[in-house]
C-alpha cells in the first residue's frame, strides 16, 4: 500500500460561482493552478481529482491532470474522499481544497508528514488570522484546539471571546486535511450532526464522534475563493506573478 494520496475533490455547482473549478485565473481554469501546487508536494505519493462532472473531467483530460469519477450524492467534500478510499488504498487521503488556488506545497507537506509521525487518524492545518476583517469574516472558519492541539470546535463566528485578554492569535481553517481509511469509513457511517449542519462545517463530525483532530498550524497565504470578489482578488495576485503561470 502507497503512503498518501492527494484528493482534490471538485464539483461543477455552486451557489455563488457556478462552475467554479473551470473559472478562468489568467488564462487557466482554477482546478489547474490548485493541481500544479500540489503536484509541487513531495510528500504525496500520487495525486488525482475526484469530480462528479463530465465537463470537469474533460478538462482534466485536456490539461493532463489525473481524474476519477464519483457520486453526484456527496454533500462534502470528506464523503467524496471516503468514496475515492474504497477504489484507491492509501495509508492515507490528503484532502486539497479545490478553491485553494495559492494553495502552498509546504502546508500539504506538514499537514502529511504531521499524520505520518503521529500515527493520527484525522489531521488538519489552520493559519493565523492576519486582519480584523478576516476574523468577522463568516467564509473564514475559525477554530480553537487544546493543549495538545487537538480540535475543541470549529465556527464561523469569532472565537474565542476576548473577554480576559488579548494576547492570543485567531486561528482559521485552511483546506488540507490528510485522513485514514479507518476514519473516512466512519464519517462515512455516521449521520450528520446537528453541529455540523448548523456550522456547515463536516470537521465537527469527527468531533461529536470524539474522534480527535490534530490541528498542525502551517505558514501560508490561504485565500479560499466562496465568492465573485474572492475570485477577482486572486486574478489580480496571480496577474502580478508572471512567473507562476
């Protein structure tokens, strides 16, 4: 059995973008430059898109990216991995946000080598939140851990309250989790929670589980594209780095 593979689960709907993996990014559709990142991690065995689109798969044809087809039933992007884990065998599926364009090598390394040295079934990254908008932004989910750097609850409302002090950093989630078969096979069995279907968020579906979740803080420009603006803003970053293209 292979170590790791890197899913990046893409489907063509969306509320506010529809098409949104195929939206042109100077010249590119965005699926292309969240691939060419993560073809750039060294700690990823292989990796592959998982779509429930035709035309999504066709342009992964065209772009010579490797594609696998399934179900049109997902509602997460987790039960679409748990799907690509019963065709594919890996010790472990890392999860790569399809919305994640500046998406960073480095952060998917950390967050596969954090599952492989700690034996961890379920491992996640987050960054420091850098501006006040971001933390009342409610498409940035925020989260706090334990001691241990374990996952105590995700949201996307501010947290934590401020109330004793300021002398801590708001943390955010960033789209690489890296899973075991063992806990996609149990999201998998599990109805969705109340928490989750409030927050939108399927991570506290390990929670209520008591599966834990190991947080691994990573070092990165994470800007996820949930909106028109979110898209133009990373056009024009991309548009002033000839060099990425």
């Amino acid at each position: 059995m292979k170590t790791a593979l890197g899913v990046i689960p893409s489907r063509y709907q969306s509320s506010r973008i529809p098409g949104k993996p195929l939206a042109d990014i100077c010249g590119k559709p965005m699926i292309w430059w969240v691939y060419q990142q993560a073809l750039k991690a060294g700690s990823l065995d292989d990796l592959i898109v998982a779509t429930d689109d035709q035309r999504i798969a066709e342009v992964c044809k065209e772009y010579q990216m490797r594609c696998i087809m399934t179900s049109a039933d997902h509602n997460t992007p987790t039960s679409r991995l748990y799907e690509v884990s019963t065709k594919m065998h890996y010790d472990y599926y890392v999860m790569i946000g399809g919305d994640e364009p500046l998406i960073e090598p480095d952060a998917i390394d950390a967050v596969a080598g954090e599952a492989k040295r700690s034996g961890m079934d379920c491992v996640n990254a987050m960054t420091i939140i850098k501006t006040a908008p971001e933390v009342i932004d409610s498409a940035n989910i925020k989260v706090v851990t334990n001691t241990k750097g374990n996952l105590l609850y995700t949201t996307r409302s501010t947290i934590p309250f401020p109330k004793g002090g300021l002398d801590f950093d708001y943390m955010k989630f960033v789209g690489i989790g890296a899973f075991s078969p063992k806990a996609l096979k149990r999201y998998n069995e599990t109805p969705k929670s109340k928490l989750e279907r409030i927050e939108e968020c399927d991570l506290l579906r390990f929670v209520d589980q008591e599966i834990p979740v190991r947080m691994t803080e990573v070092t990165c420009r994470s800007v996820s594209v949930d909106t028109p603006k979110d898209l133009e803003f990373v056009r024009s970053l991309l548009r002033d780095q000839p060099g990425k293209r």
